[in-house]
C-alpha cells in the first residue's frame, strides 16, 4: 500500500514555497493536505484572503496533491491522531519559529512510528512578506465591509479598538503581540462617536454631523484594510437613517451600531448623571426595520445598542428590548452599562443566551475593565470594543510634553517623552 504523507498549510497565497515543499512530499508517498480552516488560524493570526472553499478549489488542483481533508485546529495533533500517516512533512523554520508545534508533532508521530520530514525553508519568497505586500496594496469596500461577519463566524470574540485619525487607525492596523504560539492583533477598528467629537474639539451630542464624521472615515479608510463599526448615535430621525445606512455600505463600513435614546444625546459614561431618554420599543424597532430595508448588500450589519442599564432601567427591560430588537431584525445586539462590577452585563449575557444563541453580542467593557476577553466570551459575548484607549491615551501624553516645555522654556527636557525624529520621518510607508 503506498504510504501517506500529511502537509499542513493555510494555502491563501500559492507561491514556490508551497509547490517545492508538496513535490518533496510526493517523493515520500500520497500527499494528504491539511487545510487549516478559518477558525484554525483566527485565534493565531489574520484571516486568510480567500475563505476555505476558495482555498480548497485551490489546492485540490495542484499536481502531486492526492486528498484534502480541512485541520480544524491549530495543532496538527488531532488531525494525525485521526489519520495517521506514515510521513509529515514541514519546513525546517519552525525550529525556530513554532518549537513547540514541531515537538509536539515529534511526539505524537512515535505513538505509530510515523517519521517526521523536515526540509530547507525556501529562501527570499514566503506568505508572510507576500502577505504584508497584499496589505500594503489595500483592499476594496466590499472584501473590507464583509469581512467583519468572517470574523464573526471564525473567532471565538473579536476584539476591536477605537480609531478617530489616520495615524490611530494604522495602530490598530499594525500592532502585533506575540504571545505563546499566537500572534495577537485587533481585528477591527471603532469609530467612537465619543472620540471623533472629542478630537475636532466638540461635545459628543450628535454635533458632529455624519459629513464630518466621514471625513475622519476616510483618513481611516485610505492607510488600513481591517473592518470598521461606525457608531451611529441614536440614527438620528428614520427618515435621516436609512441615508446614513447606504453611505456607510457604500464606504465599505461593516456595522452601525445605533442605540436606543432619543432627545440630546448625551455620552452614556455620564449615567444617569445627565438627562438621558430612551426611545420606545415601537419606535426604535421601525428604525430597526427600516435601516435593514435599507441596506443594499446582505452582508452590512445594523447593531442595536441597549442603554437600559445606562438609563437606571431594569435588567428585565434590557432583555425585552433585545428580544424586540432582534425579532426587528437586529444583526446584533450592543448592551452597556457605566456599572463597575460587569455583573449586570454578565447577567444580561447569560439571560439573553438562554433564549437567543446565535445574534452576536456586542460589549463595551470600558469601566468593568478587569473582566478577560476569555471571560466576556464565556458568557456569551462576541464582540469586544476598547471604544475610547487610543484617544485616552494620546491626550495626557501631549499635555505633558506641552506643559514640560512651558516649564523649562525649552524643548530638551520634552524630548525624551516624543518619538525620535527618525521614527516619526519613517513610520508612514511611502515617506522616501
Ligand atoms: C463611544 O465610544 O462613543 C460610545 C461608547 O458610544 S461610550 O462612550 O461608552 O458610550
Ligand atoms: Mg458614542
């Protein structure tokens, strides 16, 4: 019986690389592909270009591939337990890149006498620097609009960070941790109300207009590719939403959240502090209903947001505006609370999961901040915005380099709080 030889590969970018290394395969018997899926890579690094069925077209039709069968995980352990080959084969990187997947898969691979391949890493051509020359090139409205539902179907939560400019946007664009075997990165990027008004200078009352608010959109829009949810205030009048819906889509903008309060808008962090007045049900799921009748793609999302635990209302009103909400044809639903404990949001989140286990939950854990992604996603949260840090963070740091200045009367004691010239004349691509 000829022999099987597994190869484990996300195949988004076929390149040299990747046909060598099957060739090499082919030598040694059959090769069967494991193709990561999805929900494989999402938790280790950015979603593939192209979604698994187009993938899978892809590399069922390279010569020398005999059977591809998806890797739900990103460990190959399960999918060798499951099919035992004589062979695995993998490039010689991840001694140093991946040592603990290449030691596991030592391990594993004795229990059957399997024997592990390990072959030259092709030098000077790889996904990752292709990848980066993909970003770099940009993505249309439509790939970047539609990719926050991939998101949502391949993460366990995603996670989102507030941008109000270009350079914030690049942040959450490019920022990476690495951490055990994972890359860690935002997904997609929160166009604060709260923070976008705050940078012009003005309250967040709805005094910036959806014009206005776009003109930040686009600096956004044109140095990043990741998907963005627009805060969208109350909708403002019916009449009004249903435009701002179509230029949302039509800017390649994912999501709007819109939340339940009618009047001067006040920012929710204010509590009850401030006036705040919640719209009727009836009222807001028409707004519900005619945003989506709206809507010209199925893939743009209206999201609605909750603010009976910000308004002092009952946990038992907040779900019973859900239920409405999604039964108006919510994508999602938003709850918030300025409450410090989480308990509320926790009690909400299990309540609504008991009746509804699929429409996506939107948090904001802005003040319950000691609250782990890991344990928002337990209690059935999808969505993670940090709606204001970026902005939080820049102010404090500028009024301090300003203030040292005035108090030396000169700039060299401000100068080690700032970037080095030559970081800043390099950090926009394209610069020489
Ligand atoms: C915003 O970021 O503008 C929000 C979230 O709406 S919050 O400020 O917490 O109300
Ligand atoms: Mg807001």
């Amino acid at each position: 019986m000829q022999k099987t030889v597994y190869l484990g590969m996300t195949a988004d970018i076929i390149h040299p690389g990747l046909i060598n290394i099957i060739g090499e395969a082919a030598k040694y018997g059959q090769v069967l592909i494991g193709l990561l899926t999805d929900n494989a890579i999402a938790d280790h690094k950015h979603l593939p270009h192209m979604n698994y069925e187009q993938r899978l077209k892809v590399v069922e039709n390279i010569r020398g591939v005999s059977r591809v069968v998806p890797q739900n995980e990103w460990s190959y352990v399960p999918n060798l337990k499951k099919y035992k080959p004589d062979f695995i084969i993998h490039g010689d990187d991840w001694v140093v890149k991946n040592p603990n997947v290449r030691q596991e898969v030592y391990k594993v691979m004795e229990e059957w006498c399997g024997k592990v391949i390990e072959i030259p890493y092709t030098q000077g051509i790889n996904s990752s620097s292709l990848n980066r020359d993909i970003l770099s090139i940009g993505t249309t409205p439509d790939i970047r609009l539609k990719a926050l539902k991939r998101l949502l179907q391949a993460k366990s939560i995603v996670r989102v960070l507030e941008a109000h400019s270009g350079l914030s946007g690049l942040i959450v664009e490019n920022v990476e941790v690495k951490k055990d075997s994972k890359t860690l990165s935002f997904d997609a990027m929160w166009s604060s109300s709260l923070t976008d008004s705050t940078s012009k200078g003005k309250p967040d009352i709805e005094a910036v207009d959806l014009t206005t608010r776009l003109q930040s959109i686009t600096d956004i829009l044109e140095c990043t590719t990741k998907p963005i949810i627009f805060d969208g205030d109350t909708g403002g009048k019916i009449e009004h939403f249903v435009f701002t819906v179509r230029t949302l889509e039509r800017h390649g903008i994912s999501a709007v959240i819109i939340e339940d309060k009618t009047g001067l808008k006040k920012n929710s962090l204010f509590g009850t502090d401030v006036k705040q007045t919640q719209d009727s049900i009836e009222d807001f799921c028409e707004k519900i209903r005619d945003g989506k009748n709206a809507q010209v793609t199925d893939d743009f999302m209206i999201i609605a947001r909750i603010e009976s635990l910000i308004c002092g209302q009952s946990l038992q009103d907040a779900l019973q505006r859900a239920e409405a909400y999604s039964k108006a044809g919510a994508d999602g639903i938003m709850i918030h609370s300025k409450n410090k404990t989480g308990e509320d949001i926790r009690q909400f989140c299990i309540k609504f999961r008991e009746k509804n286990n699929t429409i996506p939950i939107v948090v904001v854990p802005t003040t319950y901040n000691h609250i782990t992604e890991e344990e928002l996603h337990s209690w059935g949260a999808n969505i993670v915005i940090y709606a204001n840090h970026l902005l939080r963070a820049s102010y404090p740091a500028m009024l301090k380099v300003a203030t040292t200045i005035l108090e030396n009367e000169r700039a060299n004691e401000a100068d080690k709080l700032c970037m080095p010239i030559k970081e800043i004349l390099e950090l926009i691509p394209g610069t020489r």
